[in-house]
C-alpha cells in the first residue's frame, strides 16, 4: 500500500471507519453503488481533506488492499 492509501487507512480508523477497504466496502453497499469517482469525494471529505486522489488510483489502492487482506486472512480450508 502507497503511503498515502495507508494515511488513508489509518485516518479512517481514527474516525471508527475500520479502514480503508472496510469503508469502501459500506460506501459500495447501497442500492445503486458510487461510481469510483464519488467514492474518492466521499474519501476526500471523511478524511477532512486530507486525502485527495481520483477514483482511479482510489480502485488500485482497494485492489492492494484486498490482495493483503487475502494473504493476512487465515486459510478456512482444511
């Protein structure tokens, strides 16, 4: 993860968020998803401007994220 993405994270943890793939996985739960481009608004103002990015390099971030968060989960299968 860039360092910017892991500001990101940790200022959403700050603020009870969970982190980054964890917020980004309640803003894309609603009825008609954000595009990415509205989801990096939304980063933008629940991290109190401090992280601006375009919605494309926001997408890159959450694919490395899910990467580690599959490689740091424990394998359920036996």
């Amino acid at each position: 993860m860039t360092t910017q993405a892991q500001r990101a994270d940790g200022l959403l943890q700050e603020s009870g968020h969970g982190g980054l793939w964890e917020w980004a996985m309640e803003q894309r739960r609603t009825v008609r998803p954000p595009n990415w481009g509205e989801l990096a608004y939304r980063l933008l103002m629940d991290t109190g401007g401090a992280v601006q990015i375009k919605g494309e390099m926001l997408r890159k971030w959450l694919l490395v994220a899910e990467a580690e968060r599959d490689t740091d989960s424990p394998n359920d299968q036996a």
